[in-house]
C-alpha cells in the first residue's frame, strides 16, 4: 500500500532555497563568461533555522468495512387510498304539518285511517255482506279546497262545492257527486268547538261509492276514522269522553242511515276502555218512503295500547225492526297533540238476520254525552233529510145540534179508537210537516196573527173540510215549556156532511226500552191540552188547559200522578177548576217489562172513567208524550173529552 507524506506549508520554501545556488566543487567553477568573482559579500549573520513544526501525523483513513451485496428492495405495497368519509345526509326538515282541522289554513297532508268495508246490491241483499278492513287514504287538497278519498283502486274528490244536506246531520257535513253511472256520497264528522262533538283533531266519515247497470247498483260502503298523531299522552287515571255516532245499517230489502251519542270512558291504569251510546236509525223500507225513526243503543268495550294510542275491541248494537242485535270489531286509536280526542271505526254483522253494519265514534272529553239529535236540529237547515216520527193520538167526534138558532151547539159526542198510532212526516228542505191526514202543512197555511210562541198555527180549506191545526213549539222560544224531543198538535176538523172532529197527537224522537232507567224514581212534569164536548141534545164545546205529573218507579215499573185543567166554554167564555183526575195503575210496557210506552185509567173524582196512554222520547227518556180520553162532570154536565200530555223528566 503506497503511503503519502503530507508536507505542511512552512517546510516548501526552504526547499527552494536548498536549490538555487551550489557550485560543483573546483576552482575553475563560476559564473557564464568566465568573469572573475566578486568578492565575496560578507557572510551574513545566519538566521536562525526555524524550527521546523512537525508534520502532523495523518489521522489513517480507515478501511471502509466491506458492504455486503444489498437485500433487494422489496416494492413497497402501495398504501390505499382511504376512502372518502361520506358526508352525513342532513335530516330532512319535518313538512309542516296539520296540528287540528279547524285551524284557518290547512296544509296539504294524506292521512292513513283506520277503516272498515262492505260491498252488497242495492234492493238485492240476500245475506249479510262479509266486513273487511282495507288500507284507505284521507287527505286534505287546500289548492282545489277538496276532501280526497282513495283505497288505492278507487278514488273520489269531493270539493266544498258540492255539499249534500240531505245526506248531512246535525254533527256531520255530507258531500254528493256523480261521474256518469257511479255516484260518491261522503259524510264526515263536524269539526270546531262550536259544533256538537267538540272535535278539532279527528275526523270519523262514511263513503259510499255506487254503480249503477239498469234498475240496480253494486254499493261499495266505507266508515273511516283518521286524525293528528299524537306527540304525549297528557292523560291519566278515568277520563269520560263525549262521543257521537254515524253510522249506516244495511240489511236485507232496507237500509238505515244512524247516528248517536253517549259516553266513552278510558281507564289509563287498566287501560281499558267502555262505551254506551244512544241511537237513531232512519229505516227506509223503500226508496220513494219517508225514513221512519227506530231508537237504539250501542254498547262497546276494549282495550289502549300499553305503548303508542290505539284503540280496539268489539261492540254490539241493538235496536227496534231490522237492528236486532249485531256484533262486531272496533278499530281506532287517540288523536291531537296531546292524545285527548278518540276515534273508532266499527264493522259487525248478524248472519242470521242477514243484517251489517258500518260506523264511526268519535269525541272530546267531558263528563256528559254531546246533545243528541233533536227536533230542533232536525230543522235548522244543517240537515235536509226527511224522517217520520210517530207517537199516539186521541180524539172525538161530534156533530152540530138538531134544534134551529143553535149553530154553536153539539151532540152525540163518541170517541175515536184509542191506541192509534199518530204520524208527522217532517221534511226539513221543503220546509213541510205532514200529520197523517193527507194535508201538508207549510208557510203558505202558516197563520202569523193566530201564532205565538207557544204554538204555530195553520188553516187548510179545500171545499171539503176545514181544518185547524195548532203546532205545539219544541223550542227554547217556548215560553211555558221548552221540549227537545217531543211536540203534539191539536186539530180541529170541520166536515159539513159527517160532523165535526177534534184530535190530539204526539210524536217525537222515541226512547229505546234498554236505554230507561232501571233503578230509582223519576218525576215527569209539563201541560196538557185539549178539548170537550158536553152531552145532550145542545151541548156546549169545551177547551182544556193545564198540568200534569207522572212518577215513576223504575224497580216496579209503575207510576202514579194526575193532572189539573182549566175548562173553558167556548161559547160563553165562562172559565172554572176541572181538578182531581188522577192516574190509576200506572205501569210501564205493560204486559211487555220495559216496553218504550206506559198506560194508566184515569179517576180520582166521582163518576169520572178515562185512559192514558204514553210514551218516552230522547235518549234515555227525557221526555215524555200521552194522549187520554175522560168522561167526568163539569159545568152541571158530563164531558166527554180529549187531549195530551207532555212532560221533562225533573
């Protein structure tokens, strides 16, 4: 290995110096040209030799340690690309939603219901049509101000355009429309707190789609109940509820569109539920028939979700005629923001009777039923349906006087069969009552000046006859009773070949039997009205005015009571006390328990025989109706007379 020595700079010119001078050792040695020498310079002072500064040691480069042959690089693995975090979908804002259905500018929303269907012909029911419980929309349409309703397969629209009062009652709004052979028709519950059920948040309805080939329809009937879901449940321990009823009977050869109210009572800590409710059916037995009237009642049970709102359990519904007893299911739930509104739809058969029916209930907490159907609202222009309505009448028949001079006497006073049953045909669009004599009282038989606020009053003559009639008032403009449910008429008919006539009738909203009281007392008081005539060959006519009242003991199913009258001559003016007629063996249904009718004789005073016969009417039987007959003294005479008695439960 070759080594280097590494000078240091200090050593390189004295080097140089060592070589620039030095002769070769003779004397002949010299310069170029032989010139002789210089003399010699003195020889200077040397300077002193430097000491040399020794050569660094060199620091060995060390032997590089041999590298072995280098491990190939494996490729490196590409690292993956990490996929790109998502961005989070942002949680879609809510739409605006309905919060009640009475607010002033609803929102556009479609609604799941709770439902029930049958399908049957019309005129053509052989047999119970089979309930099923189909999936079906409601929803609010605010751009064409419209209801729409749809199952998927069948979808009607009905706008506020075309509202139908003949179908409408006094808690529900119903709607028309026609499409060539297919007609819609829809009812709805009423909503707002001004109307009878107080709703606001749930809506109960019935849609009927019919198509018609010829003479008969296929009838497609639905009954729906929908509303706002609820955010809490707010209530707690036992909460009655007001709830009313729409409803529709189909049975075989009739129908009968009901409605009804009553109670419905939520326990939260069972959570168990019951309901009650009184019924109206309007049975038309033919198409061209006024609808009559056949109370009912309603009785349903279940159970509430432990968790969620919804409702559901069975009902049964009995009544007069073809409603005699049918079972079914209940489906529904809680609606409003905080749970406090109720909704059921119900669907039920009877095989046997060959009967179905369809309805809803709905309503609003309270501690009473909401106000039934009256006769009140059966007239004030929310409702166009015509319905019939019966009760009893009694009556007399008499003729004028044989002798010449005496035009204001009579005779031969008899009566006429007792136990007739009288009608009164109300037809609120035509604005008519119809009282089973074949004349049609109206506004152009209406006598204002012989009106008041107890009666209204009418003249008919036709050639034949003249006749009066005075319509008693169920209204609160009453002035000496206020009836909902009840009212009567006096009529006095004037014949010139066969003599004269004068009636009492009842009618009303009857009670059905099963919705009386069972236990405990009841006292009915009210007035009376009619007419006498005296025997003899001149007998003087008399008018009746006065009071009555009826107790009744529901147990024993009897009552007692009696009534008091002004007697007065028609013919002299002359007024005086017919007092002292009681009822005597007042029963209930008689041979019939808890029949919706009653029967008495009448005494109490010498010499006096007479019959009463009644009725109950409203709901659970607020009200009362009788006609009677008596025979009794008075005015040195003895009276043949007639009238009626109507009366509130106190």
């Amino acid at each position: 290995m070759s080594r280097y020595l590494l000078l240091g700079a200090s050593v390189l010119p004295l080097m140089l110096a060592a070589c620039g001078g030095g002769g070769t050792g003779g004397t002949g040695g010299g310069g170029i040209g032989m010139l002789p020498a210089p003399p010699p310079s003195p020889a200077p002072t040397p300077a002193p030799a430097p000491t040399p500064t020794p050569a660094p040691t060199p620091t060995p480069t060390p032997a590089p340690t041999p590298t072995p042959p280098p491990a190939p690089t494996p490729t490196p693995t590409p690292t993956p690309t990490p996929a790109p975090t998502p961005t989070p979908t942002p949680t879609p804002t809510p739409a605006p939603r309905n919060t009640t259905f009475d607010q002033l500018v609803p929102l556009a929303e479609t609604f799941q219901t709770k439902s029930a269907r049958l399908t049957y012909t019309r005129g053509a029911v052989t047999a119970a049509p089979t309930i099923v419980r189909p999936a079906l929309t409601f929803a609010l349409d605010p751009d064409r101000n419209a209801y729409v309703v749809s199952t998927g397969t069948d979808t009607a629209v009905f706008t506020s355009s075309q509202t139908d009062n003949a179908t409408s009652t006094f808690q529900s709004i119903g709607y028309r429309t026609t499409d060539g052979t297919t007609t819609d028709r829809m009812v709805i519950t009423r909503v707002g707190a001004g109307f009878s059920l107080r709703t606001r948040s749930v809506i109960g309805g019935l849609w009927e789609r019919s198509e018609t080939m010829g003479t008969s329809a296929t009838v497609e009937l639905n009954a729906f109940v929908l509303g706002i879901a609820p955010e809490n449940r707010l209530l707690s321990g036992t909460v009655n509820f007001g709830v009313g009823l729409e409803g529709q009977l189909v049975a075989i050869g009739s129908t009968a569109r009901t409605v009804g109210s009553g109670l419905l009572s939520i326990d939260f800590t069972t959570n168990r539920w019951t309901a009650q409710l009184a019924t109206n059916s309007r049975l038309a037995l033919s198409a061209n028939e006024i609808p009559l009237q056949r109370p009912g009642r309603l009785t349903a049970s279940g159970t509430l979700a432990s968790t969620g709102n919804a409702l559901a359990g069975s009902f049964d519904f009995r009544g007069e005629s073809i409603v005699q007893g049918l079972a079914g299911t209940a489906e529904g739930g809680m609606f409003g923001v905080n749970g406090t509104e109720v909704g059921l739809a119900l669907g039920g058969s009877n095989s046997s009777a060959g009967t179905s029916f369809l309805g809803v209930i709905v309503g609003s907490p309270r501690e009473t039923a909401p106000p039934p159907e009256s006769l009140a609202t059966l007239v004030s222009g929310l409702n166009d349906g015509a319905i019939k309505l019966v009760g009893n009448q009694a009556g007399i028949t008499y003729f004028g006087a044989a002798q010449p001079g005496f035009t204001d006497r009579f005779t031969m006073p008899t009566f006429e069969p007792t136990g007739i049953v009288f009608e009164a045909g109300i037809d609120p669009a035509a604005g008519t009552i119809a009282l089973g004599d074949g004349r049609t009282l109206s506004a152009s038989n209406r006598v204002a000046a012989e009106s008041n606020a107890r009666f209204t009053t009418y003249r008919i003559s036709d050639g034949s006859s003249d006749r009066l009639y005075r319509v008693y008032n169920a209204a609160q403009t009453n002035d000496e009773l206020f009836l909902s449910y009840t009212s009567f008429a006096l009529i006095e008919t004037r014949v010139p070949t066969t003599g004269r006539v004068d009636r009492s009738g009842y009618w009303g909203l009857r009670t059905f039997a099963d919705n009386l009281p069972r236990q405990g007392t009841g006292t009915y008081t009210g007035v009376s009205y009619g007419s006498a005539v005296g025997t003899g060959e001149a007998a003087d006519r008399f008018t009746l005015q006065g009071t009555a009242n009826l107790a009744f003991d529901w147990a024993a199913q009897r009552f007692t009571g009696g009534m008091t009258h002004d007697i007065t001559n028609a013919r002299t003016g002359e007024t005086a006390r017919l007092d002292g007629l009681s009822f005597t063996d007042g029963r209930i249904g008689a041979a019939i328990a808890f029949l919706d009718h009653f029967t008495a004789g009448i005494g109490g005073r010498a010499d006096t025989s007479g019959a009463l016969r009644g009725t109950f009417f409203g709901p659970t039987g607020e009200e009362i109706g009788a006609s009677f007959t008596v025979t009794t003294p008075a005015f040195a005479t003895t009276v043949v007379g007639q009238g009626v008695i109507v009366g509130r439960l106190r």
